[in-house]
C-alpha cells in the first residue's frame, strides 16, 4: 500500500506518494523481492543486479533459508518465491544458471507436480497443503511469484 504525504509550500498542495519498500535483505548474500513477476523476469530481474536466482543445495542450507526469512516475516504460509530451478522434459531438474542437476530437494506434498502443458519452475514457500513455507513446488514458469535473489 502506497504512503501518501501533503506537503504545502509557498499556497500550493503538493501530494508525493512513497511505495513501501519491495526489497527485504535476508542477509548478506539473501534478498527476497516482494514484487510478482514471472520466471524468467524474476531471473533477468536478478542477473540485472548481479545477483542469481535462489540455489538450495543442502538440509542445512534450506533450513538457514527458512530461518531467515521467517525473521523477516517473509515466510509467510501461502506465499511462493522463485527459486533457480528449472525442469527438463527428460525427467530432471537443473539450476539453470549453472546447468547442475538439483543435488538435493525439499519437495512438498505431491511435488514435483508436472501434469499439465508448459514449462515448469522451482519454487519455495506456497505449499499444497497451505501451511508449509519450507517445502518446494513444480510450478508453471509463466505464473507470477515473487522472488529471491543471492548474491553470485
């Protein structure tokens, strides 16, 4: 929700208007976006910033992640954020900024779900069963998410 603020100089209103912050550092290296955008502009958004789109590659890792944006009320139950994975037609899943197979997933209920027509995407946080913000989804690429960034 947008901020509005009056300022009056010289008998003349002026109104400015200040967007809340889309931006929440997590912590040096985390950055989550609260803008929705699609898969791949949530992948050109991070590259623009010299940044990659999130990678979980450990337990530890995902539950550090967790933590952390729980700290920040961004772990918020029905809320996705993109991640860096891509699904390939042959079955498997790759970080597509660097091409490795996932070495590790934290798959929700049902997941990966690849039933219907298009390609899918990673994504962290919007659980099947609405109430886990750790767990991972199959999702349509063209769907809109917000997203994290980590630095390269």
């Amino acid at each position: 929700m947008a901020k509005l603020y009056f300022f009056a100089s010289v008998g003349v209103l002026f109104l400015i208007s200040f967007e809340p912050s889309l931006l929440i550092q997590l912590d040096d290296t985390y950055y989550a976006y609260q803008t929705n955008l699609t898969f791949v502009e949530a992948l050109g958004a991070c590259k623009e910033l010299g940044m990659d789109l999130l990678r979980i590659n450990s337990a530890n890792e995902s539950t550090y992640i967790h933590t952390i944006m729980a700290d920040a009320d961004v772990a918020i139950s029905g809320i996705g954020y993109w991640m860096g994975g891509l699904y390939l037609n042959t079955g498997a899943w790759v970080w597509i900024e660097t091409g490795v197979l996932l070495n590790y997933t934290k798959w929700g209920a049902n997941e990966p779900n690849v039933t219907a027509t298009g390609d899918y995407c990673l994504q962290l946080g919007k659980d099947n069963d609405g109430k886990s913000t750790i767990n991972w989804q199959a999702k349509l690429c063209t769907a809109n998410r917000y997203y994290i960034c980590q630095q390269s």
